[in-house]
C-alpha cells in the first residue's frame, strides 16, 4: 500500500473507530467482510455486475434486461434508484456491494 494512502486510512480509523481492535486486524476484518459480501453477491444476484463505481453510487448492468444500465446513487439522506420496475432489487445489490 501506497504511504499516502496508509496515512489517510490511518487518520479515518483513529478518528472514527472506537474499538479495541488494532488497525491491521480490523483492515484486514473488512477486507475478508468485502470479499464475503462479494461471493454472496455474485451468488445471489448472477446476472447483476457493476459498470461504474460513482462518488456517490453505483451504475448497475443486470443481463435479463437488454442495454439498460441503472443508477442507484445517494441523495441527500436517500437512496434513490433510477429503474421504475423492481427498484429495491438493485437497491438491495448497491447497498450491500463493498464499493457503493
């Protein structure tokens, strides 16, 4: 890891994390968690990749529908999704990928 980017993942887990937990074991508890949520996300939606990881979402490609590419962003205190027929599907998909 770059040093730049240590010190800067550094300040965030001294300034937010309250645990007893040390900084190298909780990172490396998160990545395990991520890649967990991944499998579990490749497992329970196949057909649902990411196309784009936004500042404030995730562009969504789902193979059942043809050229449709969804947004599910952060608004405000909301999270808003821009497909009209099964929004709490790809909310749900968003919500729980590492990356959003």
């Amino acid at each position: 890891m770059e040093e730049k980017l240590y010190a800067k993942i550094r300040k965030k887990f001294d300034r937010y994390y309250d645990g007893d937990e040390k900084f190298t074991p909780y990172v490396s508890g998160l990545i395990e968690a991520s890649l967990d949520r991944l499998a579990y996300l490749n497992y329970n939606f196949p057909t649902i990749t990411v196309v784009k990881v936004l500042d404030n979402g995730l562009l969504i490609e789902d193979s059942r529908r043809k050229n449709d590419i969804i947004k599910v962003t952060i608004q405000g205190k909301k999270i808003v999704c821009s497909d009209d027929k099964d929004p709490q599907r790809y909310i749900t998909y968003a919500t729980l990928h590492p990356e959003f």
